[in-house]
C-alpha cells in the first residue's frame, strides 16, 4: 500500500479531532478461511461467499453489506447486491435526519483515509486528496439538489485514527474496524491483492470499488422512510494502487493513463446512490464501449471531469426532492 506520513497537508481542526468513532468488534472474522474466495463446491461465485461470512459476523451490530460496485479498466465493470434472507429489496439508500447516524441531519458526510492516499504512479497525497474533494463538489453543485450538502469532516493521520476501513481490515490490507454512521469513508490507495480478492484477476482489471453497508433490525433491512429501499449505513471507497493514475483531465482514449479525478467523480457517484449507467459492446478491435457515453458507466473510458446529461438526471432523480426523500 502507498502509504506516505507527510502527504497531507491540511491537518484536521481541534473540532475534527473530537469525532467518536464507534468500534465494530468484528472479533471472528479475521479468522475465516484465507481460502475463501477459492470456488465453492456449490458454484458460488469468490465474492458471494466472502460477503455471506462478513455478514454473518455482522447479524450482531445490525449491518449488512449489501452492494459491490467494481469500475472496470478495458472491461465492464460490475455491481453485486446481496440481500438478506426473506428481503425483497436490494437498492439502497441515505435517508435524512436519521437518528442513528453519527450527525443526525440533512447533511451528506464523507472522510479521508490520508495514511494510504499518495499513489506508486507518482501522485502526492495532497493531489488525491484535492481530487475527492473536487469530486464531491462536483455532485453537491449540481443545480438541482441545492438541499444537498457535503462536507469532509475529517481526514486521518497516522497519529489520528490512523488507518481505517472496514472491507480492507476483514481480508488483512490494513483498515480498522472503525466506523462512522450516515457517512462516505473514501479509504485510499490499496494493492493490486486487495483488488484480486474481489474477482479473478481483478488486479489488473478493477480500478476501483465500492462497497455499501445497511441498517438490520432483527437481522432485516430497515426502511424507516418507506420509500422501498434500504437505509444506508454508510459506504467506503478504495481505489486500485496499481493503476496508472494521473491528474490528467484531457487524458484520451488508450492513452496509457487514468485520471485519478474522473475515477474518483464516478465513485462519489456511489457514494451518493448512483448506479452503473449504459450499455457496453465489444467493437471489431476487441475494445469496449459505452452507448450512451457517461461518468457512470462501468468501466473507464477517458479523463471526464464534467457530469453528463445522464449521470446530472440519475442524480437529480434522487438528490431533488433532497431533504424530503
């Protein structure tokens, strides 16, 4: 893991430093079979067998993982949903004031892993940093969710905090089981094993993921605003270390490079309920493409800071009505 102490530059404020992070006491979990993504005998695909153990692990704190979203490099990416037994709906969503976040209100809070943001690609952590921040205020400008609010209310030191994540933690990259509700943790740079873990080869063909957690009661999801979908948790997000990443905004088609930005705009498109979006082919040259072309469609394409018109009307549908969902 790039993993760089003087990075970060702005550290975080006296009112920062007093956030209470609950602790998960995932006390069996790093004891599951090393071998668990190996092929079941039943057919099982790796990952669904990974996510059956952490949510057995975590039917006792009333969450579930519930949807992967996997961004592809020179492939589709894709999304897996998983649902709890006897539980129809597999979208999820933030709901607002909801009294078991960490700040119950209308707020959307995210926070930085800054241990793990600097890239072996030769982007500082500082730049990384300033790109998800970029990220999030490209969605939360969008003109038609003005009730939505973002804010980073904390970046992590070595010193604070340290290393975080949940989903890094329980396959052994690191992490601690440190959470904070009715957030968005983006979690940093992390090895190509990491990525391995989640799909064959997924090393070489994810550059980033999302993982998206809920609310149980009595071990079912949880809908307290009755609009049929789940009540998020809160989500984390980590980017593929072994890619080429850049701060390269024009940066073309099989161009050898990714735009770290553009990557981490579709992710915060996760974090704030976007799906994948597009049709993808395979043309004569063995290249995929997307119809119609968007920051959220499931695998990259070129450096795209600015929203399209389907990835503004996918937020807008969601984010509008914002905070009365």
């Amino acid at each position: 893991m790039a993993c760089q102490e003087n990075d970060i530059s702005n550290s975080p404020t006296e009112e920062v430093n007093s956030l209470n992070l609950d602790k998960i006491p995932l006390l069996n979990i790093n004891t599951t079979n090393t071998n668990i993504y190996s092929k079941s005998t039943e057919g099982k695909t790796t990952l669904e067998d990974f996510v059956a153990a952490i949510n057995s692990e975590l039917l006792e704190e009333n969450l579930q993982l519930s949807t992967v979203e996997l961004l592809g490099h020179k492939e589709a990416g894709i999304t897996y949903r998983f649902k709890a037994v006897g539980n129809k709906q597999l979208l999820s969503d933030w709901i607002p004031d909801d009294p078991r976040n960490y700040l119950p209100g209308t707020n959307l809070l995210y926070w930085v892993d800054g241990t793990e943001l600097a890239t072996t690609s030769g982007m500082s952590g500082a730049e990384t940093l300033g790109a998800i921040d970029n990220a999030m205020n490209t969605w939360g400008s969008v003109s038609c969710s003005k009730g939505l609010n973002t804010a980073n209310i904390l970046v992590t030191t070595p010193n604070l905090f340290g290393d975080v994540g949940i989903a890094q933690k329980v396959r052994g990259f690191g992490g601690a089981f440190n959470v904070v509700y009715g957030s968005i943790l983006f979690g940093g740079n992390l090895p190509k094993a990491f990525f391995n873990t989640l799909r064959p080869n997924g090393g070489n063909n994810i550059i980033a993921v999302t993982f998206t957690w809920v609310f149980l009661n009595e071990g079912t999801p949880t809908d307290l605003d009755n609009n049929g979908k789940n009540d998020v948790a809160f989500k984390e997000i980590y980017f593929n270390d072994s890619m080429p990443f850049q701060d390269e905004p024009n940066d073309i088609m099989d161009n050898g490079i990714i735009d770290f930005e553009t990557v981490a705009i579709h992710e915060a498109g996760h974090g704030l309920s976007q799906a994948h979006f597009g049709k993808s082919f395979t043309k004569k040259n063995g290249k995929i493409q997307y119809a119609p072309f968007a920051i959220m469609n499931a695998g990259y394409s070129l450096g795209q800071r600015d929203l399209l018109g389907t990835d503004k009307a996918g937020h807008c549908s969601m984010w509008s009505n914002w905070p009365k969902k």
